[in-house]
C-alpha cells in the first residue's frame, strides 16, 4: 500500500515535467552554482542565497508546468495590465540606485517590475494573435506593435536597455513566428538604422561611452574599457583545459568586475578553459534545440508562438551575455541563464521552461 502512495506520488511529481528541459536546466544550474562558490568564496551568504534562489525556481518551474496552456492564457492580459501599471509606478516613486530607477519598495523587499514584462509580454502577444487566429490582418500587427513598444519605451526610459532589448526581442519574436511579413520586417531594419544618429542623441552618456569604448577598449583601461579587458584576460588566460575550479587568478585578484552576476562567464572559462566552454555552450544549444522542437510540434497558435518566443529568448540572454562579455557587443545588464547570481532572472527563466514543459507535455496528454 505505502509502496502504491508512493509510486502515486512520483508519477504525480513527474508525468507533467519534461526531462531533458529539466535535465539540461538543472547541469547548467550545478555549473553556475559552482561557479558562484568560486566567485564568492569568501562570502558564503551568496551561496547559500543561490542554493535557495535555484530551489525557488525549480519549484516554480514545476507549478507552472502543472497548469495547461488554455489556463496561462487568462493570466495573459492581467499580467501584462500589472506590469505596465508597475512600470509607471516605478517612473514615480522607483528606487534609484546607480543613477537608474528600477526597483519598487514594498517595504520588506523590493522588485523589479520589467522582469515580469519578459514573460507578460509574449504571454500577451500569443493570446492576442491566438484570439484573431481566423482572421489576421495588418491592423492586428500594428495593435500588437503597440502593445510591445508601450512597455519597451517604459523600460528604457528607467534607463535599464539589457531588460529593454530582452523585452523587445521576446515580443518581436511572437510578431516574427505570428507571421509578420519579411517585407516588413526589413522596413522595419530599415527604419531602426535611419534613426539611429537620432537614437545616438537619446542614450545616456554612458551607454554612448560603452558603445564608443567596444570600438576600442584601450582608450579607456581604467573606465568604461576595463569591464571588457579583464573579462577577455580571464577568457584568454583560461586556456584549453582552464585553470581549475578555485584556481583563477583573474577572479581571485578581483580583476573582473561583476564576477558572480553579469560576467560569470568570464570566471568559469578561466577556470573551465575552452573545453569547459564548449560543453557549457552544448548544454544550452541542447536547450535551445528541444524548445524549439517543442514549439514545432505545439498544437495550437499560442502554444507555438509562445514556446518559439521563450526559446530565442534563451538564445538571446545567451548570445548578449556572452557578446558583451567576450568583447564582440556593448556592456549591458544581461545575466547568463541559470548561471549568474540572482533570484528575479532565474525565477523568470524558470517561469519560461515551465511554459515550455506545460505545452510539452499537455500536447502529449491531447495525443494520447
């Protein structure tokens, strides 16, 4: 009987998680763990707040998997209503720290309202596209053009550009796999490079700084270039087989900057070196590959924009950080996945792979 009640429980806990998302998510997380640890070995309180963000995430992500796409659809315009609404609350009484107003107090805690906006916003787009799926014309493209740049321009405008640029391609994607037509799509390239003297005016002067200092780090080593000469140092120095966990000196030294969040890649590929990297790279191109295999297979229009959208989504937290990072894009606030410290990403990643096991394995449950 206590036999029966249990094996009814793990199949419980198991018939509605997809393994290899799981599998994947998890070796990543191990490797980002052990790569706090050696960032911050002298702090232990960051490891064990990692320890507990992943075990936050891996429960939300199983919640999330539980629910059936028709039923996330309904929390679509809800959380996107809130989100906005945060974001505008955020322009008046936000928290400013470093010159940028991101964070709303609640007194206990604070949070950061453009996180939500990752998932609500193509959460949004997908039921909108899924609602006028009989019908779609161009005013539909144009209404949720809108609805994507209403919250692009609040994010922005913090100025927070990493959470900007990942909002923006997580909505262009479901406007992408919705069908937009390559003419427009190109127009619409077109027009971002017309108007860019016109954006150059608008940026902070910071991020014209960064953008300039990518050009050539050396005319500023200790300023706005040094983020990227210590991190392409640690990468360099790492060799083929690395360093050895613990053993890198650039990290160790405190040369790299943000060493356990933005650029925790460059402490594990000193410590990995090339093969490490390799491997890390394979794991999430495994991750990449069974998203989109998932989205392929998705049985209704929701269902594939939005797992198309979460899975290039994945590939773009991916290529910026490790652009930036690596010293081929501009230094921007963009985590890497399941590695970098911090609980707000990884939860909102781990709500992503949970909607991604949710299409998955309900589409299996309407085969059988």
């Amino acid at each position: 009987m206590l036999q029966q009640f249990l094996h009814g429980v793990w199949r419980r806990l198991v018939e509605r998680v997809d393994g290899p998302l799981l599998m994947f998510a998890s070796l990543i997380m191990a490797a980002g763990l052990a790569t706090v640890y050696s960032a911050t070995y002298d702090t232990n309180d960051r490891l064990l707040a990692q320890t507990l963000n992943m075990a936050v995430g891996l429960c939300v992500m199983w919640t999330v998997a539980q629910l059936p796409p028709q039923k996330l659809m309904r929390f679509a315009v809800p959380l996107y209503v809130l989100g906005v609404l945060l974001l505008i609350l955020v322009f008046f009484f936000g928290i400013k720290v470093n010159g940028a107003r991101r964070w709303l107090s609640l007194g206990f805690t604070r949070i950061q309202p453009s996180e939500l906006l990752k998932i609500a916003v193509p959460l949004t787009l997908a039921w909108y596209f899924h609602k006028h799926e009989a019908g779609l014309k161009v005013r539909h493209y144009v209404v949720a053009c809108l609805l994507l740049l209403v919250p692009f321009a609040l994010i922005a405008k913090q100025p927070d550009l990493g959470t900007a640029i990942l909002v923006g391609a997580a909505g262009f994607y479901v406007l992408f796999f919705a069908g937009l037509p390559w003419k427009v799509i190109v127009g619409l390239f077109a027009a971002a490079a017309g108007a860019a003297p016109f954006v150059w005016t608008m940026l902070h002067d910071y991020q014209r700084k960064r953008i300039l200092t990518l050009i050539d780090p050396t005319s500023d080593p200790l300023g706005a270039g040094y983020h990227i000469i210590q991190a392409t140092i640690a990468i360099g120095s790492g060799g083929t087989f690395g360093k050895g966990w613990l053993a890198g000196t650039q990290t160790h030294l405190e040369f790299i900057p943000e060493r356990h969040t933005d650029f925790i890649f460059a402490v594990f590929a000193e410590e990995r070196g090339l093969i490490g990297n390799a491997i890390l790279l394979l794991l999430y191109l495994l991750l990449i590959v069974r998203g989109l295999m998932i989205a392929t297979n998705a049985s209704t229009l929701f269902a594939r924009l939005m797992a198309g959208s979460i899975t290039l989504s994945l590939f773009t937290y991916v290529f910026v950080n490790i652009g930036m990072v690596s010293g081929i894009l501009p230094v921007v606030g963009v985590p890497l996945p399941f590695m970098s410290y911090g609980g707000t990403a990884l939860v909102t990643l781990s709500v992503g792979i949970g909607i991604l096991m949710s299409i998955q394995t309900h589409r299996m449950l309407i085969v059988k």
